[in-house]
C-alpha cells in the first residue's frame, strides 16, 4: 500500500516530441493498468507500439482545431490536472462537469531552441512554439501534492522505480524534484523564445530585460577549487561547442578543463591556414599557424615548452596521427578538436588520462555570442569581440613601413593577444608567437615577461640569441608611455601593431622612429578581463 505521501497513477497524459524511451515507459505504465491519454505523433507511435491509447479529443469531446494549435486547452484536461484530491468543492466540480482526474503529466516541448539555434526565419520559430505544453506542465507541477509530471526521458525510470516501490503510486519527494525539473524547462523555454523576440522586436542582443536559460549536462566534481560545486550547463540555443563536444576518452573534464578548452578553442577558430593554440590558466603559452598541423603543434610548444607542460591543445582542423604522437609526447590535460582520425585517436589513447572533446564541424562565427559575468548582485552581459583586423585597416604611423612578412605577423600576433588577459603583450615571428606577457597591472611589466619568456625558451633550446630578436610585437591596448615599445625595442622587436589613441601617440611613434621600428594602429582596442 502507499504511504501517507504517495499518490496512486490511474491516469496519464502523454504528449511528446522527443520520443526517446517512450515506448518502454508507456508500456509499463500500461501493465500497470494505467489508463493513457495522447495526442498526434505521440498517439500514434504507442498504437503502432500495440498501447492502448485515447485520444485527447475524444477524451474532451473537442476536436483538435487550427491546425493543432488548440487540442489539450479545454477544461477536461486541466481541471483533470489541477483538481485537489483533498478538496470536497474540487472533486464535486469533477463529478458535476463529468471531468476525470489526471494523475500523471508526460510532456515534452516542440523543438523552438533547435529552430533558432539553425537559425529558422521569425515565422517558422513562431510556429515551434508551445502553447498546450508549457500550460500542462505548470498546472501539474503546480499541483504536484496529487499530478506527477515528466518533462524530460530521463525521469521515466525514476517514476517507474518509485510506482513499483509504492504499489502504482509516486511520492511526494519525487514528484517535487520533478516539479521543480518542470518549472525551470518552462522557464528555460520561455526565455529562449524572449530572447529571439527580443532580437527581432529591439534589434539588438541586450534587450531591457534579459533571461537566460540553460539544461544541466552534468555535475562537475567541483569547481574552480576543490571547495566551490560546479555544473555544467547548456545553451539549447547555441551552435555546438565546448559544452556540447563529445568526449571520446579520458575522465571527465573538470570546471578548469573546459574554461581552457572554451579558450583555446575559441582561439584557433580566428585562423583559417592550419592552427594549434596551447592554453594553460586562460592565457595562451603558444599558438602557431603553418601549412600543417604538426608544424603548427611544433611552433606553439616551442615558444614556452615549460607552460606548456599540463596545458589544454587546441587545433582548428581534424587532427592527424602525426600531429596527435607529438602532442602525446607532452602531458597534457585536454586536447580539442572538430574531428580526430583513426592514427590520431590511437596515438592518444595510450594516454588514459588525457581527455580529448571533439566538437564537430563548427559554421557559426560567433557573431551570436553574449559573454556574462556574474556580480555580487547581477550580472554583467555584453556581446561577443568579434572583430577581426584586416590588412586594408592597418594605418602605418611610422616612416618605416612594416615588409610583407612584417605585417603578416603583426596581423598574427595581434589575433592572438585578442585572447590573452591584458594587459597582453605577443611576440611573434614567422607564424608562431614567441613570447606572451598577460594579466599584468602594467603593460611595461608585460613586455618584459613576453621578453623574458622568449629569452628563456631560447636557453633552454641551446640557442645563442634570444627569439624575440627580429620579431615583431602587438598590444591588445595603446602604450600610454613610450617604455613599453622601449621594452619590446629592446627585446628585439622590429614592427609593431598597437589600436593607438594615447595623448601620448606622437610620444610613442616617435621613440620608434628613433629606434627603425615600423608600427601600425588598427583602432581596435582587445581588452580581456
């Protein structure tokens, strides 16, 4: 017999459009003697399954009317679902009207995320929109004292387990989780559809009031430190990405672990030649473009092969057997890829614990992408750095101008102190940095660091002269003095890329005129807090 809390299942209403494990759910809802209610494709597919299913409109005695829009809005169905079976008045109105009770609410929502996130046109996503659903699910989960109610495949065993261990009833612990798991896909749904409103009513990404919405994929063993709880969430909206990669070995990647594979994966998706970044703490420690990956693997370890070691490797194309043994050769935490071939996944294999996400191929160019940071008492929201400086708006400041190979690597390095914390400074040659400074309160500060690291690099490999020697240098923020270019000067630079726009810029191109540099604004600041 159930207890005092349980509530027995005699009836159940069943609309779904993700169908996964619906037929062994429904089926032993039958055995149970469970009577079901349906609608549609759901109806459909459990009569094809042998269930015996009625259908909503011959439950209500309405037929499903403007194309669909309207079949389970009628008071058979929500007075069945809100009834209180405590309440005398309730269940008089019941027996008056003719209404049963409906004990059990399994619904899932049309697909509106999956339409915005490929990008449908305003009218079809209208068209996506659940109106019956969410209703049902907030008046069960609003009554969930007496409705148990399902939103997603994954809550079927657990009804099923708590109806065997209650003779055919669900208790009240489990049908307040679900009630809870209900309300927060409806708000989750509604926040999806405001935010593709918002875009096309306000015309922009920051409307006046923002929601967000998320699906937990997992729980992360902890967060940032081994004392903060941590999850996994899900923008249904979204192309796919970090959050969404497959992970084909390795354990789990922790909270660290997917903010460095965000980060670098993020980074070598601005190249379009083959391109590998190295990541360690939020900062690149290498990133190198070449005609192949391997090559592109052996530049960006080479510039900090210290760092480099625990890191997170990111490439922008299928990785290659060759390019995955050198990258085995190294410990290193995750590696991230759209795609991995046979002799790459073997390579890496006999690495147990290093973890490798492949995202798939990825079109969308993040134009879409809002950034958040949580406050003490809100959030901060803005749109993605999506600007990429070009060629055609470099300005030469200086009477040098910068060579082709100049250029090309000031095109490079500046790419790459986009996604270094500032103040950032890159040191480039070649396709390849050769020493990062980042997060420094001083930009000075970081051009020494970026100097020192090339330096270092350079000892450590046997080499008689630094590497930053003939480099060129770029700054993701004006140099408000001249010390900071005086440093890079120093280190060997020859050209410079720099957004000016210091009171201080003749100061600054002057002293590199003085020293033969060739430097170039793009009017583009790349600040990363």
């Amino acid at each position: 017999m159930p207890d005092a809390q349980g509530r027995p299942i005699a009836r159940a209403l069943i609309s779904v459009s993700d169908k996964s494990g619906l037929v062994p759910f429904a089926s032993r809802l039958a055995r149970s003697g469970v009577a079901i209610l349906s609608t549609g494709g759901t109806a459909r597919t459990l009569r094809e399954a042998g269930i015996a299913v009625t259908d909503v409109s011959d439950h209500t005695g309405f037929p499903e009317i403007m194309d669909g829009r309207v079949k389970t809005l009628h008071p058979a169905i929500h007075g069945g679902i809100l009834t209180r079976r405590d309440d005398a008045g309730h269940r008089a109105a019941l027996e008056a009207h003719g209404i049963a009770g409906i004990d059990l609410v399994a619904v899932n929502l049309y697909p509106f995320e999956e339409a915005v996130r490929e990008g449908a046109a305003l009218d079809t996503c209208i068209e996506t929109i659940d109106i019956g659903g969410p209703a049902m699910i907030r008046a069960a989960a609003k009554n969930h004292e007496d409705v148990t109610v399902v939103v997603q495949p994954s809550d079927y065993q657990a009804v099923l387990d708590d109806m065997e261990a209650l003779g055919g009833a669900t208790s009240l612990a489990l049908r307040r989780r679900l009630a809870a798991t209900a309300f927060a896909r409806t708000a989750a749904y509604d926040a999806a559809i405001a935010r593709r409103f918002a875009a096309e009513a306000e015309g922009e990404m920051l409307p006046s009031r923002m929601v967000l919405g998320g699906a937990r994929a997992r729980l992360l063993r902890y967060g940032e430190n081994p004392h903060q709880s941590a999850a996994l969430y899900v923008d249904p909206t979204a192309p796919p990405g970090i959050a969404q990669a497959d992970l084909i070995q390795g354990k789990e990647p922790s909270y660290n672990n997917l903010a460095d594979a965000d980060a670098a994966f993020a980074l070598v998706r601005e190249f379009g030649p083959p391109a590998i970044a190295i990541v360690k703490h939020g900062n690149p420690c290498g990133v190198g473009v070449a005609d192949s990956l391997a090559a592109a693997y052996e530049k960006a370890r080479a510039c900090d092969p210290v760092s480099a070691f625990g890191g997170v490797v990111a490439a922008n194309r299928a990785l290659d057997g060759a390019t995955a043994g050198a990258i085995a050769d190294l410990f290193t935490e995750v590696v991230v890829a759209p795609e991995a071939d046979a002799d790459a996944r073997a390579a890496l294999a006999a690495k147990r614990d290093l973890r490798l996400l492949l995202t798939g191929t990825h079109t969308g160019d993040g134009d879409e992408r809002l950034v958040l940071r949580a406050l003490s008492d809100g959030f901060l929201m803005q749109t993605g750095d999506n600007v990429r400086v070009t060629a055609d708006m470099l300005e030469t400041v200086t009477r040098r101008e910068p060579t082709e190979g100049e250029r090309a690597d000031l095109l490079f390095a500046f790419t790459v102190a986009k996604h270094v914390k500032s103040n950032a400074i890159v040191y480039a040659r070649g396709g390849a940095t050769v020493g990062i400074g980042a997060g420094q309160m001083s930009r000075v500060d970081s051009s020494r660091i970026a100097a020192q690291k090339a330096a270092d690099a350079s000892a450590a490999a046997g080499e008689d002269r630094s590497r930053a020697e003939g480099c060129v240098v770029a700054s993701d923020a004006f140099f408000p003095f001249a010390d900071g270019l005086l440093a890079a000067a120093q280190a060997g630079a020859t050209a410079v890329i720099q957004p000016g726009g210091s009171k201080r810029d003749a100061e600054v191109i002057a002293a590199a005129d003085e020293k033969g540099l060739a430097m170039v604004f793009t009017g583009v600041r790349h600040f990363r807090h």
